[in-house]
C-alpha cells in the first residue's frame, strides 16, 4: 500500500465454490472497500493465462495498463 495504491494479492476461491459468482461479489467489495477508506487506485498483478481470474478483474472495473515478464535461471 501506499497512499495512491493498494495492492490486491492473494485471491483464491476453493474449487467446489468456484462457478458461482463468489469471486466476483468478494472482490468488487474488496475494490470498495479498499477505494473508500485506503487509496484511491486498486491494482493487483494475474497470470496472462489465468483467464477466469482476468474475467473476474475485468467484471470488477480493472483494465490492463502494463505486463510484467521474469525471467528465471
């Protein structure tokens, strides 16, 4: 966190609850809360090949803006 920027890490829905709009309704209030009484922008970082994460983010106002590539050795 800073004071521009919260950081959302972490997010993870069980597979058995997965399919029924949890994420989705967990992470718009996540966002709220977080643009109400932190900062006034959310960022967080997916996978470019997690596409139901990307579909979550997307329903919940995120835009991609940049990439990140990491090179391991």
């Amino acid at each position: 966190m800073t004071r521009r920027t919260a950081q959302v890490q972490g997010v993870w829905v069980a597979p058995e609850w997965r399919g029924r709009g949890i994420a989705t309704a967990a992470m718009a209030a996540v966002v709220r809360d977080a643009l109400g009484r932190v900062a006034p922008t959310v960022s967080l970082y997916v996978n470019d090949f997690n596409l139901p994460a990307r579909r979550v983010y997307e329903r919940c106002g995120f835009r991609e803006v940049g990439t990140l590539a990491t090179v391991l050795f």
